[in-house]
C-alpha cells in the first residue's frame, strides 16, 4: 500500500498519518481514499477522517500536555459506559488515537433548526457522569488529571497572575495585574461558598459545547467529544460555560423560553443531592467563579501550546477573562 503525504504538514504529521493507515489495514479497515480529509490543524488539536469500509475513523494529535484524551475517554468509555467516542487504537510516543465516527456537531443542526431537547439531553448525559465519577475522583488524579478543587483554585489564580511577562504579552498593564492580585481574597471567598453545598467536584470539560457533541443521524444518540483538556474541580464550570457558548451561538438571551429550559436541565441531576434554593446559589456563585477557571485553562493552553501560538491564533483571551473577573467583582 501507498502511503502519500498529507500535503502542506510536517514529518511528524506525515509520521502519524503512516501509523494510523498501518494500524487500519492490519485490523481489516480497507481505506477508500488517500491522503485523509483534513478536518482540524489548530494549536491544540490535528485532527484528519479517513474513510475506510467500515465507516470514517478519526485521528487525532494533541501537544503532549494535553495528551490523556485517548486514556481518559477510555475510561469514561469502558468502566462509566460514557456516551464517548470509541477508542480503537493509541500511540502514546506519538501523542495520538484513533476513533470511529460518532456523527455530526449538534450546534450544525441546531443552527439549521434550533432543538433544544436534543440540548437538553446531552446535558442530561454529561451531568449524570459527573454524578457517576464524583465518588472516582482519585482515578483520575492518579492518571495525571489536573487537581483544580476548590482548595486549589486560589492558589492556582496566584500563580497565574505572577506571570506578569505573559499577562502583559496579552495586553494587560502592570496596574490591572495589581488590581487582580487584590482579588485573590475574592476569589478565595467564593471557592469556600461552593465548597459549602453538597455538590462534589468531579470532571470538568472546559468545551462542553454544542460543537462538542454529535448527533447519530439514524439512532439520534449523543457523543460527548473532546475530552483532552478535562480537570477535576466544580461541576458547574462545565454548564456555565456550555451556557454562555448557547447564548453566543444560538442568540438567545436568558429570558428566552429554550435558555431557561436549557439552565433548568444544567441544573435537574443535581436536585438529587440538593435544594433547589441551594443549587440556585451555588450556581451564582459558579457563574463568577467560572472566570478564575477559564483563565486558567488559556494558561494550560499556553504551556501546552507554546505562548507565542496561542497569542497569535486567539490573542487577547486571556486578558477578556481576567477584566471580565475585575469588572464583575467591582
């Protein structure tokens, strides 16, 4: 068989390429086509489908940093029975894993006609796993899976802002670092809030997303996808980023009938182990607390990807967040 190059990439590329079409012709996959479709080329994530007799298999390569998405995803996969992709193969020198097809991103159906139910299931899917992999933590700790509980984010927020080459790289000034550092309290504040409800900390997916999850065409099933860069810390993260990403994409604004929906099935599995008044609270407390984690997943992108190519590909991410923390703690 011939293996030709995928035009425009890197030996390394061409390395993985030569790898998975090994793989696949030796576990009785028939390729149908060559070079592979290229689907993403980003900092974080190179990701081509090839179309084989057995349906399209992905492949994907992360940075190092970010490499646990194949063991993790197996896991979640084998022992929680996790609506995730199906791992069939992993290099782990090579930073890569091949998956089967699991369907189409949802936000492209919904941005033909906006579905709020098939939303509301996917959230149903995720927040039942997190319920599930609250009392299996130390799994994924034991694996390498970043610590960010609640005990950790302030001091994690710290070291962050004592970065001052990368914050000011990114547009901020030495007096808006001062003015965060005098948060730090803040910051710590709220964590201890949170940890005062009984809602334990379990996965957290920062692109828990419409994109991120595809829809079957016949079984209409759910795959929740991109599982590299999960932490172990609130829960809540996950909905409230999943929430603001809804309102960006879809133009909805939290008086509409489908947001509210779509918050109430956020938050329906965690009305098990709380009150309603409680979980209601706890997710305020969330939803500001959310910003301290998001800037601290730019600065694991960063380390994984190498600051200079974040900076360019996304610049200013990291800065939005952080003025997003001053302004709405002032």
């Amino acid at each position: 068989m011939t293996i030709k190059p995928v035009t425009g990439n890197g030996n390394r590329n061409n390395e993985i390429i030569q790898w998975s079409c090994k793989y696949l012709s030796s576990h009785g996959y028939t390729l149908k086509s060559n070079p592979p479709e290229i689907v993403q080329d980003t900092p974080w994530s190179y990701i081509v489908r090839f179309a084989t007799s057995e349906g399209y298999i992905y492949l994907k390569q992360t940075p190092k940093l970010l490499a646990l998405e194949a063991p993790i995803t197996r896991i979640l996969h084998d022992q929680f029975h996790a609506s995730v992709p199906e791992v069939i193969a992993y290099h782990s020198e090579l930073n890569c894993f091949l998956m089967k097809d699991a369907g189409k991103p949802l936000r492209g159906i919904l941005k033909q006609q906006f579905d709020a139910a098939l939303l509301c299931k996917a959230i149903d899917q995720f927040t039942s796993l997190q319920l599930a992999v609250a009392d299996h933590v130390k799994l994924f700790l034991d694996m390498g899976v970043p610590d960010w509980r609640l005990d950790k984010l302030p001091d994690l927020f710290g070291q962050l802002l004592a970065q001052k080459d990368i914050l000011i790289a990114d547009g901020l000034s030495e007096i808006e670092i001062d003015e965060l550092e005098k948060l730090i309290p803040k910051a710590a504040n709220l964590c201890k809030r949170l940890s005062e409800y009984s809602i334990r900390q379990s996965i957290v997916q920062c692109d828990f997303h419409d994109n991120n999850m595809l829809v079957d065409d016949v079984s209409q099933n759910v795959t929740i996808i991109d599982l590299g860069e999960i932490v172990i810390s609130h829960p809540f993260f996950s909905l409230t980023g999943c929430l603001r990403q809804i309102k960006k994409h879809h133009a909805l604004t939290e008086k509409d009938d489908a947001y509210i929906r779509i918050r109430n099935a956020c938050l329906k599995n965690y009305k098990r182990v709380e009150s309603e008044k409680n979980i209601s609270e706890a997710f305020a407390a969330a939803h500001l607390l959310w910003l301290v984690y998001e800037m601290l997943g730019q600065y694991r992108l960063m380390l994984a990807c190498g600051q200079a190519r974040i900076l360019s590909y996304q610049p200013g991410k990291l800065r939005h967040s952080l003025k997003e923390f001053m302004a709405a703690s002032g």
